[in-house]
C-alpha cells in the first residue's frame, strides 16, 4: 500500500523539518521538498505534445504519492500525512 523509494540526494540534504511526530517508533518528518516533475502544459497529439513540452517546459510539483524511509526517519507531504493519518485512523 505504501510507496518506497530511495530519494534524489538533493532532495533529502535541503528537508525542512516543518512537523515531527512518531509513528511505529519512527519520526514522521513533514516537508515540502518532495517533488517530482510534470509537463507543464499538456496536449491530446503525440506530435503537439512533443513541441508543447519544448515550448513551455516543466514544472515541479509536489509529489504526494512518495513516503521515503530512511534510517528512523519516515519523510512524506503534508497531504500525504493526512491520508496516513485517515487510514490509520488517528486524530490529532
């Protein structure tokens, strides 16, 4: 259910630590440097969707679909914070 992926070095040196709680004896850390990459503007044709992608580029989003793990430390978003904390039932 969960998805674990090893993180980009970049990403895990420059965390800010916004929240901090336990979990399962880990320290959940809360932080808005996981993100990923999406086309910024998309269209329905291979071809025009090609030159969209060089015309307008990409843009960083955060990624809400990531939990890293590493050592005791669990890193995820806000948003996926709170659907972990929906599954699990916990209110805080």
């Amino acid at each position: 259910m969960v998805s674990v992926a090893l993180p980009k070095t970049a990403q895990i040196g420059v965390v800010a630590l916004l929240h901090i709680e336990q979990l399962w004896g880990k320290n959940i850390i809360i932080s808005d440097r996981i993100t990923k990459d999406v086309q910024a503007r998309t269209h329905r044709r291979k071809r025009t969707n090609k030159k969209w992608l060089k015309r307008y580029g990409i843009k960083t989003v955060p990624d809400n679909t990531r939990i890293f793990i590493v050592d005791d430390c669990v890193f995820m978003t806000e948003k996926t914070y709170q659907k972990v904390k929906c599954i699990l039932g916990r209110s805080d």
